[in-house]
C-alpha cells in the first residue's frame, strides 16, 4: 500500500475547503494547482474519496521530503547539530535570533493546520460517498482521526495551547482563541480512543498485508500513551505501552538493518512515513545525514555532536572515561587533543600544519596514532558505532558510481576513486562523527535525494522505554527494569542489575537511565527534542551540555545562544495574530 499511497498522492490535485492537495513533491501551500477536482465531485466516488484519504498521509510524509528547508527536530537537541550554513536561517531559536516573525513558526504552523484541514475534510464528507462500504467509511474516518491527532499533538507541545478546529473552516473564518494546553491534549486523547474503539481498524498488518502502512490501532494507543506521558497520567500510559505489548510487535533482531529499505516491514515498526526510489517520492532526509562518498553525494547537513556520541556507555553498562584509555585528555585543550585523531605517517607538511593549529605532536605516534584512538571506540554500547561513523572506522561508499570502503582519517587525502580512500566531508576543513543510521551503503541506491528508506515515527523500542517510564514514575521500578532490558540486551549491552555497573539505586537513578536509553536507541529519528520540552531539560542538554557545532576533539564551528526561557514555547506566527485578534502571543516574544 505504500506505492499505491505515494502513487496516488503525485497524481491527484483537489480542492476541498481549505485543503490543497497538491502533488507530494511540490509546496504543499500550493493554490493554483492543475487537475483540480471540486468538493462537491470528491464525495460522490469512492476513487476519488480514497484519494483524499492518502492526501492525508502524503501531506505528513512531505516532512521529510522538504529538507534542508526545515529543520529536523532531533537538530533542536544535542544529538546533532545543523551546519551552520543552514541553521542560522532554519533555526533562528537556536542561534537567538528568533522573533514571532521567524519563518520557522509559521512554516509549522501552517503545515501542522494543513494536515487538519485535510482530516477535517474528510471527516466532515467521507459519510457522503455513495459507492463506498460503511466497513470501509469507518475505518477511513478513524484513520483521519489518528492523523489529526498526530497533527495536534506536534502544535502542542511547541506551543502549549492551540485553537482547536475539528470541522473544516474558511481561512477568514478561522478565528478561534487558543485551547488550553490539556483541552488540545483531551482533543487528542478522543481522537486516538475513537480510533482505537473502532472495530474496523486493525490492531496491525503484517507485513504482506496490501494495507501496510497504514493507521492501525497500534499507533493511536502509541499517540494516546505519549500524550498520558506529557500530562504525567502514568497509569493510564502504562495500561496503553502494555497493550501494545499484546498487538503482535517486537523488536527486530537485527538493529544495524533495521533502518534500511530491505527491512523496513517488519514488526517493530508501529507507524512510518513511506517513501520510494523515484522522482519527489523518496525522503530528503538520508542525504542530510549522508556523507560525499554516498551515492549521491550527499551534504552531511545534521553532523553528531561528541557530547552526545561519547555519552554512550562500555558495553558492560560501566560509564566511559576516555581517561581511561588515554590518560590526561580531559585536561588538555581542544586543540591540543588534535593529536590523537591524527592518521599514521604523516608527512612534514602534515606535522607542520598541525602542530600550527595547536596539536600536542609530542604526543604523536608516527605507527600507532590510529591504533591508540580507535581504542576509545573498542567495547563500547554497539549501537555507536551501528549509528555513527566513527575515526578510522569504515563505511561502503558509491558516489562514483562505484563501490569503495572509505576510513574517516584526519588530515583528509586523496580523492574519491583512488587510495587511501578518505572519507570526504561537505568541506575536509573539519573532523566531525558521521552518521550511519538511514545513510545508502555502498550502490545499493543511486540517489539520497529520493531515498526509498521509510523514516520510523513509532517503533516498538519507544514503547518498551515509554512503558519503563510510566512504571518507574509510578514507583514500580523493578517492573520497569524488565521492560528496559529488553531494549538493552536487543542491543547488546549488559543489562540492568546484571553487575555493579548496572546497578538500579533506586527511581531517580532509574529516571535517568531511562532518559538516556531513549537517546541512545532513538537517536536520529527525531523523538527526543519532545521529550526534553517535557522533561524540562532542553536548555541544559542543548545550550549547556553540548553547545553548538563541534569536532570530535571539542573545537567549535559555532556555539547556541539562550534567548531566555520562554523560548520552550514556541512564538505564535505574527502573521497569524495579526490575521486573528483572538490569538494570545505566548509570553516573551514580540
């Protein structure tokens, strides 16, 4: 059902109310679009009304077609940062210039209000279509409902109190004060019931299933226990996490391929955007995320920041000390450290520009320079080096047209088809982590900018940590650790109260081995900036922690500036209170 979907989404353009669907590959505020079809026509064909049912889904997998245009939302927080080519227009709240008027509010907010527009739409005339079964109405209706809420759950926990629109409005009549925070969450928590109460909607597919993909009521209780999470109703999530325990999900055996288009039907998946190899139907996001030695060439605009890569445990659940290995390195100063990334044999030339940069060459080992660092990596959680490229580590690579096994050395030599076969960065003058996870491997596609790889919105790992959270919270902190351990040891990594080093003390401490297992699992796959909006740790983990662009040694290509606290909640588009005098502007911004 995927193809049929994106298929149908690209070949259709209809007008109904405030909906434009326009074609997933173009600006989806698109109003003249060609091929028009009026309201009135939509309602009276199954076809047609189907059709405006996947103009739903295409509207919301357009995400992550749009890039580098927005940014991705695990680039709010310190697991990667944008380059700083782009960040500055992209995310002005990062770099504290955000005004109401910055184009990162309006851009979401008029593409989360399109996407509930479009479920209005069909909520409101999906009843009219005489051709199609009442079976067929009812699962359609809630679908759309399980869409809308997804829409409704992003608006608010950006801006933390929305108007609430559940039938389809004029643009001039749209005029409406904003809800409360938890009247928006209550809009949400009935949208994902009345799906989950409807018998026509399957707990799943399998994967052979021509209706993959689609909403199931797996993910309407994924969306209900996330937004019992914000609201801290913990008995009420943990009885939604173990329910979907029930449904036929698990974890998937193989986490370095989970994240690959071979494998992307499988049972963890709860819900995904689905994209194709072909012209303005695949993501945009695995050539953000790859490097110029993908197939492809692509720009590495999201580089992994070392605070967050290092985070990752030893293996035997022990925290890392890199210390440990490397004795004295915390004390040195960025540029001193330099020396311990450097390749072997250097030359004079190479030496020489290093130590003008501040390296420590007294330090330098002509024959072991690369053996000494790739130690730091050795023994560590698996799930770093599954997720990240890391020095002298290798990656399969296609650009050229051909397959080559490329190191991440320092300083970059060579050329893209020729030894020593560096890695190559969008500009060689940095040395940053890379990303693995969603990047092509080898020729196995020719072209990131149209990449087949669905993106995870729900995965069965989020449900098994979210379910830990929702016991621990609640002081049911041994239930919990069963729960997480099962993430943990999928992983590879010891699990919890196995030995001393994974000792739980107690809820606090378990807290925070949660909060970190969410990062470590889920990195890259854009859940943890809604996290820390509701645990109240974005500013220490963005702007304090990790702060800005950075090499691997600690040298920045930028640092973050707080503009204050009420930056955690987004600005309403000025455009939009000067549209509607009802809008109250959330305190702070101007």
């Amino acid at each position: 059902m995927k193809h049929n979907i994106l298929k149908i989404c690209s070949g259709l353009t209809l007008i109904a109310g405030l909906i434009s669907l326009s074609s997933c590959g173009s600006d989806f505020l698109e109003t003249t679009p060609t091929n028009q079809v009026s309201t009135n026509s939509i309602w009276t064909s199954e076809n047609l009304a189907e059709r405006a049912v996947n103009g739903i889904y295409g509207h919301i997998y357009y995400e992550y077609r749009d890039n580098p245009w927005i940014t991705l939302w695990d680039g709010y927080t310190e697991i990667m940062d944008e380059d700083v080519n782009w960040v500055s227009g992209n995310a002005p709240i990062l770099r504290g210039s955000a005004t109401a008027s910055s184009g990162m509010f309006s851009t979401w907010w008029k593409r989360l209000y399109e996407g509930i527009s479009r479920a209005n739409d069909v909520l409101a005339n999906i009843s009219k279509v005489p051709d199609m079964s009442d079976e067929d109405k009812a699962r359609y209706i809630a679908e759309a409902k399980f869409l809308r809420a997804w829409e409704y759950y992003r608006l608010n926990c950006l801006w933390q109190g929305v108007p609430v629109y559940t039938e389809p409005v004029a643009a001039d009549e749209a005029t409406k004060g904003r809800s409360t925070t938890e009247e928006v969450f209550s809009q949400i928590i009935q949208d994902c019931t009345d799906a989950i109460n409807e018998p026509n909607l399957p707990d799943k597919y399998s994967s052979s299933d021509a209706n993959w993909g689609r909403v199931t009521k797996g993910a309407a209780y994924m969306l209900r226990a996330k937004t019992y999470l914000w609201l801290e109703r913990w008995a009420e999530a943990e009885a939604d996490f173990k329910k979907i325990t029930g449904l036929g999900y698990k974890l998937f055996d193989d986490y370095y391929n989970l994240f690959t288009e071979n494998n992307e039907k499988n049972d963890e998946y709860i819900f995904e955007y689905q994209y194709m190899d072909e012209s303005g139907l695949g993501n945009f996001m695995s050539w953000t995320f790859g490097n110029r030695c993908s197939s492809g060439y692509s720009w590495n605009n999201y580089l992994p920041n070392p605070y967050f890569v290092d985070s990752y445990q030893n293996a035997d659940g022990s925290a890392f000390n890199i210390d440990d290995v490397i004795p004295g390195y915390s004390s040195m100063t960025p540029q001193q450290r330099i020396v311990y990334y450097l390749r072997d044999n250097m030359t004079d030339d190479e030496i020489s520009n290093q130590t003008n940069v501040g390296a420590d060459m007294t330090k330098y080992l002509p024959n072991g320079n690369e053996a000494r660092i790739k130690k730091v990596y050795e023994g560590r959680d698996p799930r770093m080096a599954w997720n990240f490229i890391l020095p002298y580590s290798t990656y399969v690579g296609g650009a050229t047209g051909t397959e080559y096994t490329y190191t991440l050395r320092w300083p970059y030599r060579g050329y893209d088809s020729a030894k020593p076969f560096d890695l190559r960065t969008d500009t060689n003058d940095r040395y940053y982590y890379l990303w693995r996870k969603f990047v092509f491997r080898g020729r196995e596609h020719t072209d990131q900018n149209n990449s087949p790889i669905d993106i995870p919105i729900f995965r069965y790992a989020e449900t098994l940590i979210g379910l830990a959270e929702a016991l621990n919270e609640q002081g049911k902190t041994e239930e919990a650790i069963t729960y997480l351990n099962q993430v943990r040891e999928r992983a590879g990594v010891s699990a919890l109260n196995s030995n001393e080093h994974t000792r739980v003390t107690g809820q606090a401490d378990l807290r925070e081995r949660i909060r970190n297992e969410y990062g470590w699992e889920l990195c890259g796959e854009n859940v943890t900036y809604f996290n820390e909006l509701r645990w109240g740790t974005w500013h220490q983990k963005k702007f304090v922690e990790s702060n800005g662009m950075t090499e691997i040694w600690g040298t920045k290509k930028y640092t973050n500036s707080w503009q204050g606290d009420y930056c955690v909640k987004w600005a309403i588009p000025q455009s939009e209170v000067e549209k509607n005098e009802n809008l109250k502007q959330n305190d702070g911004w101007y």
